[in-house]
C-alpha cells in the first residue's frame, strides 16, 4: 500500500482495513474524529467510539516531509518506525507507563495507540500551578524500568546490540546533537534570546572551559550507548492526571546516556519552578508551588536510584553483560557489587546534571525555549528566570563531578535563585 | 550461489567466475596454489601466479561452522563481512597499512586481497629479537588515521552513525567481552595459568577495587563507540619486513574506544619484553633488544599522538561532529581547541593504559596466552614473565588516571621487572 494523507473522511476505512483495528469499530459503532496535530509534523487523529469509549484510539501519521527542515520521505518514514519501536520497549518494560501500542503500518507511517482522554500535557497545568501527588512515584518507574532493562546490566551483550541495531535514527539525532550540544553557543541564524540576558550568553558562548565540558558532555551524548533513552523527555512529551502518568513521542529514541533522560525531566521541572517567579507573583501561594517542585525533583532522583538498584538486584542474570553475578563471586564481593552498583548512580548523577545543565542552556539561547518561560510576556521579568536558569545551567555542568546527591544539584536553584527579588 | 567450500582444485575456476578477480590469472598463467590456514575457522589459500607475482593473491574462506564454539553459519557468514567492510575502510583511511582488497563475495564468505609474499607475522621475529626500524613510524600512522577518519572529530553524525551500523558484530564482540573483560576474573572452565603464579591469580579475583575498575572498562569497552577499532591488535595480527607494515584479520572490528587498540600494539610488545627473560639469556642481548622495544613503545605513543592531533586540525570539516571548527571561534577559542584535543588524548592515554591493562591479565589467567610467553618451556622461567605481566597489568589498571604521558607507562614495566635475575 502506498503512503497517502490520512483526513477525517477516509480514516475509518484505513483502520477497518487493519487486522489489529478492525474490532475497535463496529459497523453500527457511533465514531467521531478530531484532528488535534499542529499539522506541520504529524497528523494525530482521535477517533472516538461513543457508545464505547475504551474503544477509542489516536493514529498518529507522520507526514512525508519535514516542511521546517525540507527533508526527504525517509526521514519520516523512519521517524514513525523508531516512536513505533521505542513504543514497544516501554511497554513492555514500563507497561501503564506509555500508551498501549495498538498497530504500527510502516508504509503509511501510521501509528494507532491508546486514546489518553482524560490526560493533559503536563507543561500547561505546571503553569497553572496544579500538583501532581503520584508523578514522581510514576516518572521515577518509568526512567528506572526503561534504562535499567535495556542497558547491559539486564542483558546481555549480543541482546543489547542488537536492540541497538535498530535505533540507528541517525537524523533526529543530528538535530539534538546541533540544537542542544552546538548551536547556541556559536553563531547561528535561528538562535534567539532575550537582549536582557546577552551579557550571560555571550559569557557563555566565549567560556573555554564550559565550552570544554559542553563538548565532552556531547560526545557522551552521541556515544555512550549506555541504554534506550528517549532523549526528548521533557514535560511536553508527558500527559498525565491525577491518577496516572503517561511518557509520550519517543520518536527520537536511540542508545545514549541514561543521565540524559533524568535530567531532562529534573531541569524541565525547575524551568517551570523559575517560571513562577513571573506566573505567580502572590509570594506564599508561589512558594508552596516551588516548594512542591523541588521536593519532587527530590523524590525523583532518589526514587530513582532505589528503584534502579533494587531492579538491578532482582534482576540480574548469569547472562546479564555487566557484570554476570558470579564474577561477583568471592569474599567481599557482595560488598563489591554493591559499591559498583553505587558507582554507577553517581555517574548517572553526574550526567543528570550534564546533560540537564546544557539543556538549561540550550532553552535559553537555542532555537526554541519553553513554553513556561516564552510565555512571560515582561522580557524583565522573563530575564529573572532566564538569567537564573543560565547560571544554574553553567553550575550543573561545571561543578557536576562534585555533586553526590540530588541536594546538591537543589541547592545549586536555591543559590542561584535567592537574590531573586519580585 | 550457495556456499560450497573452496579447495585447491576448485579455487581456481571460483577465482575466474569473478569479475573483479578474472585477470589475474590468464588462462596460460602458471598457477600454484596452498592452504596456508588452520583450518578451524578458516581456509587461507595463497594462489600464486608464477609468471606475474605481482597478480597473486590471497583468498580467505570462513567455514560455515566455528568449530570450538559449535556456532552456526550465520556467525560464520557476518565473520567474514566484518572482515572485508573493516578492510575497506582501512584501505580508504590508511592506504600501504592493510592488505589491499580485491573481491568479497558474502555467499561465499570469501575475500580476495593483496599477497604478502615477502613479510612474515610479527610475533615470531619478535622472539628472535629481529628489530623493526620503520614500525612505530608505520603502527602509529595506521592508528592515528583508522581511529581519527573514523570518529566524530571528522566524520558528521550520520555519516558516523551509519558506518557504524554496519558494524553490529554482536557475535564476535561477545568473544572478547567474556574472554578479556570477564571470565579470567571468576571460575570459569578455559581458564589457565600457571601455578607458580596462582598466588597472583587468586589475587586478582578477589580484589573488589580492581575488579570494579575492570567492570567500568568493559563497559566503556562496549559502550563508548568513539571509532572503528580493529579490536584484536596484537602481534599476531601484523605482518612486516624490515620495509612495510600491514595490520591483517580485523574481522573483530566495531565502533568501540580507541584505547583499545593503541594499549593492544603496546600490552603485545611489553609481553614479548618480558619474554626475553627466558628466551634471552645473554644480558647484554637482552638488555639491547628490550631497550630497543621500550623505545618502540615510547615511540608509538608519541608519534600516534602527534599524528591524531595533526589529522585533526587539517582534516576538521564544517560538519564534523565533535565539534565544527566555528565551535571555537571566540577570543581565546584557538587555545580551548588545543585544549580540548589536548584532553582527547589524555582521555586515550588512560584508556591505553586501562584495556591494556586488562588485556595482560586475560592472557595470563584466561583461555589462551600469547606464543611469546607460552613457548617458555620451563614454568619457573615463564612464571618470572607472568609474574611481571600481571603487576604490570594491574597498576596501568589501576593508574590509568594518574598518567600524563607514555614514560609513566614505561615506568611501571621498569618498575615491575627491576627485581628480575635471571
């Protein structure tokens, strides 16, 4: 079947016409469907059964070009076939976690899923200040469970490669590789910033030795194939309610730095925390929402790192790559597992804040910032929080190889924001 | 065409079937031809012709079966893949340094390349003290160029990500992940040491700090794919005279850390410097032919390091990935760019020291020594060799951070073999 524009008129057909759709509608079954994408990218369809709602779902198709960049078909082709791909990984180690995989048609570049109807994309109530009491027992599962199951220390080594095999994604991946780890903090037309910040950027972009760590950081980033990472996790890729919590669009997936993941989650929380100083000028109703933050950026991290290691304990097999349990095996060794086992959530730590710190960065003099902070109409008062997330940003990568716990990366936000007067 | 194996009657007609191959041997050429190989896992036929030496030629057949492991066809048939695309890039990246290829025919898991009539494998000369005047020069060149061409500080992110995606190799990778990095280090059935050195040995098993430091290089081992290594680089895989070097059989070869193959060419030489202890009872011959061997060692390094670093500011593209030259364009940006290829360096100095370390223990408690060691008749005479190997071993483990230049590798084999009478 060649590839054509799905359109409200001809999608029922398409999905009747799928083996693994065709019982989700019914002949009689009364079916309404949205088109809710920006139409740029992707189409993303709902398509609702009303007499039976738990057989809804959304097609995701994305469409042959990329019109911002002006790429060829094969991109997006393989843009929907590594979502697809990733999609199943979490799944199947993360189940409850992502939305159910339904059907994947390659040639179509069409993906139907789990229609997440009573979720919202967390960006948008984190500005409106609503709380989550569960997202960091849920986000803290999901990072331990997807890094730790595709990483070497659960399989073993001909199993991780050849996962690996199929991640190459080498064209979504140059696009984080140049818009996070390059781009701004060189000459380049689609860098923007706020004139009221341009001292912090151009110091940043004239450090030689953050600009040091910013390279060793990307080359970490492009070669450390430590696990399936999703690589684009920040609160837009999250929907979620008050009872449960979805991660969402890995299509840029690949075998990377698992410090990438954590930190995209922990610094795109601390975006929105810096975002009130404008969103929320009443100081005590601010306070309790920035205080909620941190104490989950806390709960996230050292969730994580419980859970991480109780997994590893649990799960390890005689064929897990690093290492098998018996190589462990003499007097001591438990202790020396153990110490290993810390040894490797330090170095996730240190990249958690890397990796989070260059994102602070990019957000700030990149292609694009994020939503909590463009939407501070007041360049001053937008400035308050760019300014902050700079420095915390330089902070996180340049002091990362002193941090030994998730306080440290906190008290970094505190610092950097307790002059902070508004 | 299926797989058939090739033999001395049938190579012939083979050779003329293929297109690349068909004027070599003219139908009047005198022709003979030899099996030269082992005949485990591989024919390797020289096929001569007589009138015309210079159209002679060798064609390497992987069996359908490897032997010792009872491994299927599927191995056997990416084996010699592996082999001839990893040739083909060192021919494109150090042309004279590799054999050169004629032919590979997949079915047939059979390559054709240049014959080396007049040089002989390195290792065996190396134990009658013959010197080789041009080697360091050569070695280092064939590293310099493979490990730059083929890494980020050239190649852009998807030319990178897509000549590594033909390097899975998750079969033969496993071989060396348990045989070098693994099972020497816990009980495990192939292994063999001697028993005069058990003491060392059991030493080894159970230190909880360096079994630690052995994990965190396997993974770096498996995981940081900074370029295209040969990844079984001993003396056993070069063949030279006194004018020409060529590194043979990478079928090995994957995207791992260059330090790997930089501390496989050293770890062999200072093995076999330890093996005149016992071949070489004449002090003064002796003394004259280590010396000559440390100077090598010495050599390598420094001319590897010189010749990287050189490549990289000549070679450096607008897209080459880590990072394009305008990354540094700032005042002072030139010295953050020595800088950084400084830390490069230093980062495979380390590394060098790390995997070679670990490569002088396999080999003397794991599968298989080396044939230097190994020929020592008398056990009291190896184990003085052996003994020295795994001290050695253990402080460039275990060092490895606190070393900034080669004669601090050099030190320790000093070091460590001060107290040997014999």
């Amino acid at each position: 079947m060649p590839f054509y524009p799905l359109n409200e008129t001809n999608i029922l057909d398409y999905i009747r016409q799928r083996p693994a759709l065709a019982d989700f509608f019914p002949a009689d079954a009364p079916v309404t469907v949205r088109e809710v994408g920006d139409g740029n990218l992707n189409f993303v369809f709902v398509v609702e059964n009303q007499a039976d709602p738990a057989n809804s779902m959304v097609i995701k198709q994305a469409l042959p070009y990329l019109r911002v960049l002006g790429e060829s078909w094969p991109l997006t082709q393989a843009r929907a076939r590594y979502e697809a791909q990733a999609l199943e990984e979490h799944n199947r180690y993360a189940p409850g976690l992502a939305p159910e995989l339904y059907d994947f048609n390659e040639e179509m570049a069409a993906i139907a899923m789990e229609y997440l109807g009573t979720h919202q994309i967390m960006r948008k109530p984190m500005v409106a200040r609503e709380k989550f009491p569960h997202f960091a027992d849920h986000i803290s599962s999901f990072l331990a469970r997807t890094l730790y199951f595709t990483s070497d220390h659960y399989l073993s080594g001909p199993e991780k490669k050849l996962l690996q095999a199929k991640f190459v994604n080498e064209e979504l991946r140059k696009l984080q590789e140049d818009f996070v780890y390059t781009n701004p903090y060189k000459e380049s037309e689609e860098n923007n910033w706020n004139p009221l910040v341009d001292d912090e950027v151009q110091a940043v972009r004239s450090d030689p030795v953050l600009k040091m760590a910013i390279a060793e950081l990307k080359d970490a980033y492009m070669n450390h194939a430590e696990a399936l990472i999703h690589a684009d996790l920040h609160t837009g890729s999250i929907m979620l309610n008050q009872e449960d919590t979805r991660v969402i669009d890995p299509e840029f997936a690949f075998f990377g730095p698992m410090g990438y993941d954590v930190g995209a989650v922990l610094q795109n929380l601390i975006l929105n925390y810096l975002s009130h100083f404008a969103h929320t000028p009443d100081p005590e109703v601010r306070a309790d929402y920035q205080a909620w933050i941190l104490e989950t950026v806390r709960a996230i991290w050292n969730q994580f790192a419980a859970k991480f290691d109780q997994l590893w304990v649990e799960n390890a097999r005689p064929d897990s790559e690093l290492m098998p349990l018996d190589y462990w095996d003499f007097p001591g060794g438990e202790e020396a597992f153990a110490a290993y086992r810390q040894r490797i959530l330090q170095h996730i730590l240190e990249e958690t804040a890397g990796h989070g710190g260059v994102k602070f960065l990019r957000r700030m003099m990149g292609v694009v910032s994020v939503w909590d902070i463009s939407s501070i109409e007041d360049p001053a008062k937008r400035a308050v929080a760019e300014r902050a997330a700079i420095r915390i940003g330089k902070r996180w990568i340049l002091e990362r190889r002193r941090f030994t716990g998730i306080d440290d990366l906190i008290q970094v936000v505190l610092d950097e924001t307790a002059a902070v007067t508004v």
